[in-house]
C-alpha cells in the first residue's frame, strides 16, 4: 500500500493513500481517520511502514538531532529535506530517517528558513546569532519572570514589582516581565492580582484597591500638592460690623459660609451672608489657581477627601472661629415684622467669626419643637430664629414646597476600619435655614453679573437636564432667573471663578475670566464632578457592605422599587434580589444576603418572606 507524508495545519502527519483523483488523495491516518489530502501538501511518498509508531520514532529521532550541526553542514544554497538526510546520516535515508530530518528542520526556525515545500535555506549568520541572542535574552526574562512569581507565591512582593503597583494594576503593560511575573503569581494561586496581593498584604484591602485606582485614573500626577508658593491675605479691608456664626458639619474644615444679623437703629433688620473668599488671598496666575482649575472640586468619600485646595491654603481663607476673615458678604435689610428684603447691598470685607455651630449640637436646639414655641435656647437662638423665619419666606417667594421629611439622607463616618451609617431626615430646620440663604445668595450675585454683563458660570436647569453654562437661564426646580454657583469657593471651581467675576465687579477692575474660558471651565467641571460623584457612590456602597459584614447581618427589610430591584431599610442601598412574588413599588418584604464580594462590591439578595413583625 502507498503512504505518504504531508503538512496539515502546520503539523507533519502520515497515512496511507485509499484513492487518489487528479491533485488530490483520500488518506487513511493509522488510528482510521480519513481525510482528502492536495498533492502539493505531499513531502514524501514510500510503502512498508508501520504507520501507528512511524511518526513517534521520527520525532523520536529528530529530538537527537542538533540542528546547529546541521546548519553548519548544508551549505548556504536552497536544499530539499530528503537531500540533507542522505548527507547528515550518509547513506539513502530511510523515510523515517527523511521524516526526522524534516521534523528536525521544522522545529528550527532560527537555523534555518522555508522556501517551499519541503525545502530549506539556512539562516545567515548574523542573523542566527541576532535570534539566538534574542532567544537567550527570553530565556534569562522568563528565568526572572519565575523568581518574581515565586516571591509573590511566598507572600513577598518583589521591590521592583512594589514601585510600579499602580501601574500594573491600572494601565498595565502586558508584555512587561513585572505584569508577567504578578500575573503568572495570580493564576497559580487562582486569584484575581488585585485579590493575591491583599491576601500577601501587598494591599490593605479592595478600600485601598479603589482609592489607587480613583487616584491613577483622575490624579495621575498624584493627590498631594508638592511646593505651592504662600498665599498673601489682602490688604485694607473694611471690618464687618456684626460677629457671623457658621453652621456645619464637627468634621468640616472648608468653612465656606457665614451669617450674622444685626438690628439696626431704624428698626429694620440686616442680615449678612458671608463667603469665604480665598480669591483675595492668590491672584489668577497663581499656581494655587491652576491647581484648583486641574481638579476642579473637591473629592468627597467616606473615610477621607482630597480637597481641592491645599490644607494651608484652606486654614488661610476658611471661616474658622476665632478669626477675623475676608469675606464676600451679601446683606439683606429686612423689615422687622414681614421680613420683606427692602435692600440688598454686596461688599468685600472681613468678617469675625464667633461661633462654628456644629449641626450635631444645634439639632437639640433648632427642631420643630423650639420653632413651634418661638424660642430657640443657647448660642445665636433669636438669631437662628429669624434666620429660619427668614428661609421660610425665600423658599415660599420662589414658589418651593415644603419638603417631605420622611425622606432619608445617610452619613458615613469610618474610623479604624468600622463604619458607622447615621440617618438624618431630609427638609429639617437647619437643612431648611442654610440651603435657603445658599439659594438666595447664588440667586443674587449670578443675576448681578449677569446684569453687569460679566461673564459667569450659571448652573441652569430646563425640565429635569441640569447644564453648567456660561448663559445665565432659569433653574426650573429652584424656581430662580438666575443660578451661579458661588457659595463654596473652597470647595469648586466654579464657585472661585465666579467669585473672581464679583470680585472684579465689587473692585471695578477687568473680569478675570472670558466667557470662552469659563465655557471650557464649565464643562470640564461637570465631567469631573460626575466622575467624583461615582466615585463616592463605589465607596459608600463598599462601605454598606462592609456594615453589613461589620454587623453580622443576615437578612433586613426593603421596599419594592421596580422589578427585582429593592431598597433595603436602614442601609442607603438598592440591590437586585431574586425569588420575589409578584409585587408593585413599594411593596415591603424581607430580603436575606448571600456572602457579600467586597471586590465586586456586589451583595446577593433573594426573597425571603414578609417583613418582620
């Protein structure tokens, strides 16, 4: 029976030859295969041979054939398979011999180059040496590779792995031997790279993982400031001549708003809302400018913030009890009875500061009870009192209704590594106070510049889109002409650029910025602040999970929000849960977790019954 050998797939294999038609043959492998071989995939054609060890032997064979002892003996010209075979083993080549050489020269690419079928050229020399060289080098990379992946499978981190972690994490070259060898690590030991190296504590923990990953992503350069030149208080300004008081969170460092109320001798009341106005302690071209024009916002998440300016320059500018600082003041006049504004007056000044209210304390003082008897006890009460009076009034000017207080907001506090989730109803009389005087002061200077014709960023809202623009539009939802972020200077871009418009119009020197400026300001600002937004949420719902484990949680009640998709009650969390009934929204029912994936941040949820009693 006739058998040949031939190329398949890049691989030799042999057969015996059933039929053959024209340029092709129906061959039968050893094991019963058939397959339809071209004649122009034929190497070799013999008969006699036992098929089932032939290719075994030759491969056998080619194993103990040194392929540079070949090169150095073939000559420099094109050269058939077979024809090397009579040379190397000096005598006409059985075809298994044949075969071996071919396999031999096949596996030796850098020996030697195709030419066709079954034919060969050896490789010159400087190229041979070039690829033995780059061959040698592979072999010495992947030697490397294999020490780095066993230090990291016995819990240490290679030094030269350690200062590029980030990298590797988050923009990893693939080709690179650090990526190779933490990725070889990872894959013998089953994990995830991220997961091997918190478990040798390369990591801290998935906390860690997402704060670099946030940090590579929007603050490549990194999250401190390094040398920033001093900021320089300004000069004469006049003194305000009422103290303000502060309400804010005990953790709040950017203080950015005041108030003071002062009863004047024709009977009317005068009411300041002071702005901290860090843009009269840098100018524009100051690196601290550029700084806050990079990142746009400060970085809210729990556990932590990157601020937007840097600390020395916060404790310079911020309305810090105690102090005596420069302000950008609006003042209300009011009629004492209606509390109807009967002037408006905006200055640049500064302002003392007696009090930072914190708003842990000044709940057990301004709450429904107090309003309802007309008498808040303790420190500034008859102020916070008109000033209350006073927010009721704006919001119901502007159109607002009241908020429903059933609605929760939930702050995060983590300390050594537990969290605590707070709950604090929406709409109550402090919320109510600051957000009201907030709204009326943006109101107030962005229709100013608008007037004066300064270019400024507006926050304009048209049914429910929300645009950062530099034409000033109404805010739908707030009711107000004009909206321009100005209040939080410490904190936004936005607000530092306008507040740098006002200040130019309260000085009467040119404005700061162009409007094609701002413009670009504007919509860099919103992706960013979306971005941070997210941010915040991935970790505030990375902390509900690790609550949930913190507590040893099994199961809670939730309200139907649509679909699978529910809310749990007492954690600001909406997952989606599997088995529930058919429900409407709302519905309540009893939700058990799963074992939480603080990687993922994903916790499973499945019915599991009514709520509890």
């Amino acid at each position: 029976m006739k058998q040949v050998l031939f190329e398949e797939d890049g691989a030799f294999r042999v057969g015996t030859i059933l039929s053959e038609a024209g340029a092709a043959f129906q061959v039968e492998a050893a094991h019963g295969k058939r397959s339809k071989v071209k004649a122009n995939a034929v190497l070799l054609r013999f008969d006699g041979q036992a098929l089932a060890v032939f290719m075994p032997e030759a491969q056998s064979r080619a194993e103990a054939i040194d392929p540079k002892f070949l090169w150095e003996v073939c000559g420099p010209t094109e050269f058939g398979f077979a024809e090397l075979a009579a040379d190397y083993y000096g005598h006409a080549p059985s075809p298994v011999e044949s075969t071996a050489v071919a396999v031999a020269l096949h596996a030796s690419p850098m020996y030697f180059y195709r030419r066709g079928k079954g034919r060969y050229q050896a490789a010159p020399e400087e190229n041979l040496k070039a690829a033995l060289a780059g061959l040698e080098k592979k072999r010495r990379q992947q030697e490397q590779v294999d020490a780095w992946a066993a230090k990291i499978g016995e819990g240490h981190l290679p030094p030269e792995i350690a200062g590029k972690l980030d990298t590797l994490l988050f923009e990893p070259d693939k080709m690179s031997l650090e990526w190779r060898a933490l990725d070889q690590a990872a894959t013998a030991a089953g994990l995830a790279p991220p997961r091997l190296l918190a478990k040798i504590g390369a990591l801290d923990g998935p906390e860690e993982f997402f704060l670099r990953r946030f940090a590579c992503e929007l603050f490549p350069q990194g999250t401190g400031f390094g040398i920033v030149p001093a900021v320089t208080p300004p000069g004469e300004l006049p003194v305000a001549s009422a103290p303000a008081f502060s309400i804010d969170d005990h953790e709040t460092t950017e203080i950015d708003d005041a108030f003071s109320v002062e009863r004047l001798a024709d009977g009317n009341v005068r009411v300041g809302i002071h702005i901290a106005a860090p843009a009269l302690f840098f100018g524009r071209e100051h690196r601290l400018e550029s700084l806050a024009r990079e990142r746009l916002s400060t970085v809210y998440f729990p556990g932590g913030k990157i601020t937007m300016l840097p600390e020395g320059a916060i404790a310079e500018a911020t309305l810090a009890e105690g102090k005596t600082v420069p302000a950008a003041s609006l003042y209300l006049d009011l009629a004492p009875d209606t509390l109807e504004i009967v002037a408006t007056t905006s200055r640049l000044e500064r302002v003392a500061i007696a009090t930072n209210l914190r708003i842990a304390e000044l709940e057990t003082r301004l709450h429904a009870d107090s309003l309802a008897a007309g008498q808040v006890e303790g420190s500034h009460g008859d102020d916070l009192l008109l000033l209350w009076r006073l927010a009721r009034s704006l919001r119901t000017v502007r159109g607002a209704a009241e908020e429903r207080g059933e609605k929760l907001d939930y702050t995060f506090r983590v300390r050594d590594g537990r969290v605590a989730i707070e709950p604090r109803r929406r709409g109550t009389p402090i919320d109510v106070l600051v957000s009201e005087l907030m709204i009326h002061v943006n109101s107030s200077w962005g229709r100013m510049l608008a007037e004066a014709g300064i270019p400024a960023i507006y926050r304009n809202q048209v049914g429910i889109k929300t645009r950062m623009e530099t034409v000033p539009g109404k805010h739908d939802w707030l009711g107000v002409s004009h909206y321009a972020w100005s209040s939080s200077p410490l904190r936004r871009f936005s607000d530092l650029a306008n507040q740098r418009q006002l200040v130019s119009l309260l000085s009467g020197t040119e404005p700061a910025y162009s409007k094609d400026e701002l413009g670009a300001a504007a919509r860099d600002f919103e992706t960013a602040y979306e971005a941070y937004a997210e941010h915040q949420r991935h970790l505030e719902r990375y902390w509900c999970l690790r609550y949930v484990v913190q507590e040893g949680m099994e199961a809670v009640d939730a309200s139907i929000v649509r679909d699978e998709l529910v809310r749990l009650e007492g954690i600001p969390l909406v997952c989606r849960a599997t088995g529930l009934p058919p429900s409407s929204a709302g519905d309540r029912v009893r939700i058990a977790f799963g074992e939480p994936d603080l990687w993922e941040v994903n916790l499973p949820c499945r019915y599991a019954g009514k709520p509890a009693a």
